[in-house]
C-alpha cells in the first residue's frame, strides 16, 4: 500500500463494494426504505380522506341543525325576538345538568347515611320545547339501595 490516504480509502471503498454481501444489503435496504415510504404515503392519504369525511359530516351536520332551528322558530310565531328563544334554548339546555346536581347531592347523601333535606327528585320527563315537544327523558333511579 501506498502512504497516500486518499488512494488508500479508494482502494477500501471499491473492495467494500465489489464485495457480493454489499450489492445485496443495499438492495434490501432500498426495499425497505420503499416499503416505508409506501406504507407512509398510505397513512397520509388515509388521515387527509378521514379529515374530508369529517369536514363534509360535520357541515352536513351544522345545515341540517341550521335548517331544523330555523323550521322551529317558523313554527313558532308566538317568539317575541326579545330573547325569548334563547332563555328557551338555554334553559333546556341547562336543565340535565341541574338534574344531575341534585340527583348527586342525594346520592351523596345516602352514601354518607344522612337524610337529604330534598327528598323529592327532580321530574325524569320534562317538556322541553315552548311547542311541548319533549327532547327526551333522563333515566329513574332503579333502586336507593345502599351502594358501599
């Protein structure tokens, strides 16, 4: 060997790729990158057809809710404009919550052993509507057993 380095690490890298181990560790390793990139570019036409779906469910979603409030406040003419629909729609929407306030006071009261001052449970069937129509029933207790 010479004392030149530069012809010295020539000389290295062509016996490393003349060697028959090297062409075949290339090849797998470029079969592999391909693989990845393949499976790569299917994960990202997959997420970007998943987001359109969603984008075009939840604008179906908001025309239909918008077509649905409008057909209500045509079909009752009897809103003022002065907030009435929006102390309507507020109110209901508020009311599962503070049906599940007093339904935990007096679970947590009968867990504790105490008495509860309100005994009496909300109603489980409201009209929720000014139209009477109800938007559903929030489920009875089954049982006021003990639960420890």
């Amino acid at each position: 060997m010479t004392n030149n380095p530069i012809l010295n690490q020539i000389n290295a890298l062509w016996r490393d790729m003349q060697d028959p181990k090297t062409g075949g560790t290339l090849l797998d390793a470029l079969k592999r990158l391909f693989h990845l990139l393949f499976q790569f570019f299917l994960l990202a036409i997959l997420v970007i057809l998943l987001a359109f779906a969603a984008i075009v469910w939840l604008w179906g979603v908001a025309f239909q809710t918008g077509r649905d409030d409008r057909q209500w406040v045509k079909d009752h003419p009897e809103l003022d404009g002065n907030g009435f629909a929006l102390y309507i729609a507020s109110k209901n929407l508020l009311a599962p919550f503070k049906w599940l306030s007093v339904l935990s006071n007096y679970i947590l009261y009968k867990l504790l052993g105490f008495t509860p001052t309100n005994t009496a449970l909300p109603a489980t069937n409201s009209k929720a509507l000014a139209g009477g129509s109800a938007i559903g029933s929030v489920p009875a207790i089954a049982s006021t057993k003990k639960i420890v």
